[in-house]
C-alpha cells in the first residue's frame, strides 16, 4: 500500500512500554452498581447491562472480534511507565499504522456525510502486554480488538510480525485489514448495530448468540472491504495488496483455527466465520464499496 503522501492519524495513543497494576475482584460487581444506580429509565439499564455483559464483561477478543470474554481483574489501581520497548516495533511499522488509521478516518467520515451522519473518531491505543480499557483487561495474547465502551481500538505492535510470522499472512495489506476490520466494528458502534446486536442475543441459547457474533464479524469484514474499495479508488493499492488482505481472512476464519489446534472444526463454536465466509464478505465489500450491502442480519445464518 502507497502510504508515502499519506497524513499520521492524530488520535493515536502510544501506550507501549506502560505496565499496570490492577486489583482483582470487585471490578465488575462496582460497574454494576454504577449501572444500576445511574439515571435513566429501565429500558436503557436493560441496554446498558447487555452491552457491559456483552462487550464489557471482560476479556477481550480473540482474533479480530468486537466481542469479549470474562475477566475478573478489571479494577485500575496505578500505572507504571517503563522504557518502551523498541524491538516491538520499528518507525515504519508505526507509522503505517497510523497513517492507515487515518485513511479510514478519511473515508468513513465522508462515508457518514453521504448518508446524512457525523461520524465520531475512535482511538488507536497501542500497548504492551496487557492494558486496561473501558471493557476490562485486555491482553496482547488475544490479538487485536475494539472497546465498544470506551470507542477505541487497540493494538500491540508486536501483531503486525505475528500476523506473518504465526498466521502467515505477509504484506503490509495483510496488516491494513486487521485495523480496517477493528474500526468496522466501531462503525457498526456509530450506526447502532452494537446495541441492537445486545438486545438481539437475549435469551438465545450459546450456539444461537454465537451465530449472531458470526454476522457482526462478518459485517466488520465487510466494512474492512468498503474501506479497501476506497483505498483503491484513491490509487494507494499496489499489486498483490488484496490477495494479502484475503490470506489474513483465510488465516483468521474459525474453521482454520481450530483444525489447526484441534485438527477438526466445531461449527457450532464458531464465532467468526469460516475463512470462505471472511474471504467472501470483504470481496463483497470490496466490491461494492458502500454501506448498503452489508447487513449480514437479514441473512439466515445457513446463508451467510
């Protein structure tokens, strides 16, 4: 990707090199009882309670997900800064992240505009190890992830070399896709499709609302696609640029993960998609380059 005339994103915050200290417990019961005392009608308690459950329940996200699993040490006590580490990540890797972050701050605003909407700037933290966020404790293990509470994504550098080295997704594009999927998720955040994707799960059995998730992964795919199709237009795409972004989806999909781990594939455990199915929706982005074609929700699951 040509990034050489490209602006760094000024809603970067380099957090590398910052260990924190956090006490365990009582994190999430406090959250609660902030929720449950605060103003506003039941219905928007309700609301509230599913997203904190759902996206604030801790953990963070596996590989490129908006959703997060528990964690029971969410309460901040103090932060130590310490001397970055600078092995983590060379000048150029950090710059292309940026400037990537800002090109889709580019788009997805003029995108909002088309449509009558203002859209609101996320955050790109980049951090070592572990680090506290507005959804709990999230760990670099984890890989990428969004915090629809706090509206930020975050990143450890050290994923732009994992990616090609773990998951064998080479390219600077490969790298583009991760942050144009983690900022999908926050557009679905500006357009409401976290909320309603909340509300959507309730009562659902665990392979039902891992269905859901699957559409939300998907839909952000899409999005990454839509961003891509831009790019493309802008003439910043170089030759092998989105055969990099569809190996990283094909690495990704659940299917591929777990046959690598387990040497079989659960379906009913899937909450990403299958590589087909990550491949396929940001093609399809890519290909139509608007919002309109995105809505994996109105799909069957068995369609996707």
């Amino acid at each position: 990707m040509k990034t050489d005339k490209l602006r760094e994103s000024q809603n970067v915050e380099d957090r590398r090199g910052q260990s924190s200290n956090y006490s365990t417990g009582g994190g999430s019961s406090n959250l609660l009882l902030q929720l449950l005392f605060s103003r506003g009608g039941w219905k928007t308690k309700l609301v509230l309670l599913l997203l904190l459950l759902v996206f604030g329940g801790g953990g963070l996200s596996g590989i490129f997900t908006g959703d997060q699993s528990s964690s029971n040490s969410s309460s901040y006590q103090s932060t130590q800064v310490t001397q970055t580490n600078n092995a983590d990540a060379s000048n150029e890797q950090i710059q292309f992240v940026s400037k990537v972050f800002a090109s889709t701050e580019d788009f997805w605003t003029s995108e909002f505009k088309k449509e009558g909407l203002n859209y609101h700037d996320p955050k790109l933290v980049l951090y070592t190890d572990s680090i506290q966020t507005g959804c709990g404790i999230g760990q670099a293990s984890a890989g990428p992830f969004y915090c629809s509470a706090d509206q930020k994504v975050y990143l450890d550098i050290s994923f732009y070399d994992e990616l090609s080295q773990k998951y064998g997704a080479k390219g600077d594009f490969a790298m583009a896709y991760v942050i144009a999927h983690e900022v999908g998720h926050h557009v679905q955040n500006e357009l409401g499709t976290m909320t309603d994707y909340a509300k959507a799960r309730q009562r659902k059995s665990e392979a039902q609302a891992n269905q859901l998730n699957v559409k939300l992964e998907l839909q952000a795919d899409y999005y990454a696609g839509v961003w891509a199709n831009y790019v493309q237009g802008q003439n910043l795409l170089e030759k092998g640029d989105i055969n990099e972004a569809m190996q990283a989806a094909h690495a990704v999909g659940d299917d591929t993960l777990q046959k690598e781990a387990y040497g079989k594939s659960v379906p009913d455990s899937f909450t990403h998609g299958t590589s087909e199915q990550r491949q396929r929706w940001f093609d399809r982005g890519f290909q139509y380059g608007d919002i309109n074609h995105g809505d994996t929700f109105a799909l069957d699951y068995g369609k996707l």
